[in-house]
C-alpha cells in the first residue's frame, strides 16, 4: 500500500525589501522559514528558477529520510 503525504515544504517569490525591482526567493516549513536566497535576483523568474533549484534539494532530502 502506498501513502501519500504532502510536501510541507513552500516556495515564496517576493520583491526583495532591501533593493527596489529585484526578487527574492525563501522556503518554509509549516510557515517557518528554512532557507532564504543569499542574493536578490533581477527578475522573478531568475529568483524563482534558483530557488526552484534550492526547493529541490530540501525536497529530496526531505523524501530520503521518510
């Protein structure tokens, strides 16, 4: 049998706080933060597509300890 459980964990695109028309990128867990990009990006998909990368690395470890 096969149990599905839900990936907890979220990915948020955001205009960066610190510099105007740039992104940034941060994933929760049960709406606490467990990463945040390092560096603001110029466009939202850059931000997305490198926290995309970042999303799938806790993923899988994520999946790997289950």
């Amino acid at each position: 049998m096969i149990i599905f459980k839900p990936n907890p964990h979220k990915l948020w695109v955001t205009r960066s706080s610190k510099e105007p028309g740039r992104f940034d990128w941060l994933i929760t867990r049960d709406d606490v933060v467990v990463r945040q990009s390092v560096r603001s990006f110029g466009s939202k998909g850059a931000s997305e597509a490198n926290g995309d990368a970042a999303f799938r690395e806790i993923t899988s470890r994520w999946q790997s300890t289950r």
